[in-house]
C-alpha cells in the first residue's frame, strides 16, 4: 500500500535537514515503540526537522510519493498512538522545543510541540500564571502530544482537559500546506472549529508545530488528604456525594489496595500504612487563594466521608508529605507494569455510575480468570484498568482476553460512557470503536480522515480498522 523508502528517498530528506536524517538501527529501534505493551514497528528512517518549513517539505514529498508518515513526540503515550504501524518515516518533533512567548497581558502562551509539560507548567509559572492539564507522565510528554491526545490528569476535574486550553495551531497537513486553525482569541464564531478537531485527533489529520494556550493565575495555597475504605465500591460511592455537596476538588483520585501496594514497593516508599482491611483510598486535593475557604471546604469533605466507613484520614501536613502522596499516585501506572505484563484500559463513565464500573470490572475478571488493578481519577469518572496476565496462558491471555475487554466495553457504553478519557483510541483500541459509535457516525469521522489526508499516509491504521 505504501512506498517503500529506498536510497533517492533517503538522499532527499539528507539533502533537507542534513545530520538530522537517522537509519541506523539504533535509532530506528528507539522510535519503533512508546509505552504501549510491548508492541514495536521499526520505522525505515527517522527524521527531526527544526522548522516548520522542513515538516512542510516532508509531508509534501511523502504525500507526492505514498510514503507513510508517523508523528512522533516524547513516546509516553499508552494506546500505540506513535507507532510507526506501517514503517516508512518516523516523524519526531523532539527539535521543536521553545517556548515561543508567554503573554502576561493576556494570559496566552505560545509554544513549540516539543516543549515537556512539565518545563511548559514552571516557565509560566514563574510568572504566577498555571496551565493545568497535568498527565502522570508531565515530567517527560510533550504537550503536542498532549494536545494530539487530548490529556486530563488529575486537575481536570476541576480545571479541564488540554483542549479547554488550545486557542489556535499552526499546523502542516498531510499534503504539505501550513495553516493556522483559528485565532489567539477567547472566543471564536468564525466558521468551523478547526482547532478543536485537531486537538485529540491522534496525529491523524495534521502535524501541530505551533500551539497557543490559554492560561489562568496560578492557585497560591492547596490542601491534601488520604482516606482509606474498607470497600472500594464505597470508595466510588463517595466521589459522587462529596461533588452533590457542592464542593468541586482540584484532584480526586482512586486507587485500589494492590496500586497503592504496589507502588509502594517500586519506589520504596512506604511511608504511607496501608492496613489488611484498607481496600481503596481516595487522594483528595482542594486548592485556591484563600486558605480559610479551603479549610472549610475540607472540613465540608470530613462531614460526607463520616456517612461511609473510612479509616484515620491522612492531613498532609507539609509540601514533602503531600509531593510524596502525589508521587505516589503518579508512579502507579509504572509500577504495575513492572510488575506483570498487562493491558490497560482508560475507560470513563458518568461519576455516579463509578461504583457499578468497578463492581463489573471485578465480575468480568472473575470470569474470565483476570486480575485487574484499578485507579484513576475518580472525580471524572475516569477509572484506569489494568488487567493483568499473571498466570493466565498464552492462548487464554490472546483468545479470552479481547472477548472480555469487549464485554467490558459493553458495560462502560450502558452506563453512559465511553473507551478513552485520555489515553486515546491510537493502534491497541481500534477493534473496539464500533461498540462507541454506529456506522454512520464511524463513516463521517474516516470522510474527515479522508478530506485532512486523501492518500492515508499520516499516522495510518490508528482509530479506525
């Protein structure tokens, strides 16, 4: 279907960006993977172009000749998002990474897609402003991937995704043109919303070189606290009544008995007691300016946890404490892969029917042979299923374990959700798609595909079968 890249192409893209053009094996290798399982596609070459001129003339040149092209950022995504599937050219992005300007005026920031999210959140908040979407993996993604996957992390329940912050892009498409999609304006009736189309679109319609977010002051005071169930359905139970009365946490997040445990033994950090009878725990954080406020609404929290039966709860006490309880959430994802080979699921539903999302996780595992681990962020309705392999066979690991995840699936759409919250449908979810949406609807989303990228070359068979 695809061109195979041979020495002319080569020799082109040597003439385009010079040293920046890698076939070695080395190379090939580390951009054949991210964090998805243990898959791997080796790329026939990977390029990093520096400016947005030389993405223009790649995308072009692979348009002319039918060459499959793959975005690639920082490779930490969860859903095979950036594997090069059918070879041909590894796109990293890995050169654009400058803050262009931050805009005290009018709290914007222009960046790079390279820029790490973590380095992003710090540069602006040297200047008392915050941008809040914060993935587990802040410390290392990109935020063009972010915004190609639309991130959360725990402070999007209170402060939203990545695309409640994209203003505009500038973006190559598929057939080399460079265009911006809006305007660096709060609000936008101009015609069709590019933007948000090409936010969460998995590198599949455009490559992103320029971003423009929006920002808000940056909260100067939190409080955190741990509380630990004896059941975790009640756990989830709780997440709902502590929104009914009427307090909206900055992070809300669960984590299963076996997370935390886990966790616990990966970092060495045991400075948190986790009991026999401790089934789940609840991290919950509250921030803003005035920290009376947030006393009272911790306190408001305490008076709906006393209707559930908790264990002591944890005040986090000092920054230490409470960077400690963070890292530790943070660090299950890596911990429970380390652990076992699994497969994770991002599955999100209505927060009120988290409790009965849980409680048919654990029935479909117990009927077909799986453990799985469960964490996630709780306030969104966003629950992390790791199911792990253990000691279940190869066959049954590769024959029992779709049906499953299909029949999961099943249950998530009943309740009113969906596949992703986060994570994205990329390469792994795709066999899945048509349990979230019928024909019709399936059919629009592959024309868009088609008008952004006639030839199918850019990030192909991701999102669809």
């Amino acid at each position: 279907m695809y061109k195979k890249i041979d020495t002319t192409d080569i020799q082109f893209f040597s003439n385009l960006i010079g040293e920046r053009c890698f076939t070695n094996d080395e190379n090939r290798f580390k951009y054949s993977h991210d964090e998805t399982e243990d898959l791997s596609f080796l790329p026939d070459v990977v390029l990093k172009p520096e400016t947005v001129e030389e993405v223009s003339a790649i995308m072009k040149y692979a348009h002319e000749k039918n060459i499959a092209i793959t975005p690639s950022g920082a490779r930490t995504g969860l859903s095979g998002g950036a594997l090069p599937v059918c070879n041909g050219i590894a796109l990293s992005m890995e050169k654009f990474n400058k803050i262009i300007t931050i805009d005290e005026k009018n709290l914007q920031v222009i960046t790079e897609p390279g820029v790490i999210t973590q380095e992003l959140q710090n540069a602006v908040k040297e200047k008392g402003l915050f941008y809040p979407p914060d993935p587990a993996s802040k410390g290392s993604c990109f935020i063009g991937g972010n915004v190609s996957e639309n991130s959360g992390g725990p402070k999007a329940v209170k402060y939203g995704v990545t695309k409640d912050y994209v203003l505009n892009l500038e973006i190559v498409l598929p057939t080399g043109e460079i265009i911006w999609t809006g305007a660096n304006v709060l609000k936008n009736a101009t015609g069709y919303n590019l933007t948000q189309l090409i936010v969460g679109s998995e590198g599949t319609l455009a490559v992103i070189t320029k971003i423009v977010l929006r920002l808000i002051p940056h909260p100067t005071n939190d409080l955190t606290i741990l509380v630990p169930f004896f059941n975790a359905e009640k756990a989830c139970e709780a997440v709902a009544a502590i929104f009914r009365a009427g307090i909206t946490p900055s992070g809300l997040e669960f984590m299963e008995r076996d997370a935390l445990i886990w966790t616990q033994k990966f970092t060495k950090d045991e400075s948190i007691i986790v009991a026999t009878n401790h089934a789940a725990h609840l991290l919950i954080e509250v921030d803003g300016f005035d920290n009376e406020l947030l006393m009272q609404e911790c306190e408001k929290i305490m008076v709906v946890l006393e209707n559930f039966e908790t264990d002591e709860i944890l005040f986090a006490e000092s920054q230490a404490q409470k960077d400690s309880l963070w890292s530790l959430r943070r660090k299950v994802g890596e911990a429970v892969k380390s652990q076992s080979i699994y497969k994770e699921e991002d599955t999100v539903v209505p927060r009120y029917e988290l409790p009965t999302l849980l409680h048919h996780v654990k029935r479909i595992g117990n009927q077909y042979g799986f453990k799985s681990v469960c964490y996630g962020h709780a306030g969104d309705g966003n629950l992390h299923i790791n199911i792990i392999k253990g000691d279940l066979s190869d066959e049954e690991w590769e024959q029992k374990l779709p049906i499953a995840i299909r029949e999961l699936f099943n249950e998530v759409i009943k309740l009113g959700g969906t596949l992703s919250g986060e994570h994205g449908i990329g390469y792994v979810q795709k066999p899945y798609m048509d349990i979230a949406f019928p024909d019709v609807t399936l059919n629009l989303m592959k024309q868009i595909k088609a008008v952004f990228d006639p030839k199918n070359i850019l990030n192909p068979e991701k999102i669809f079968v």
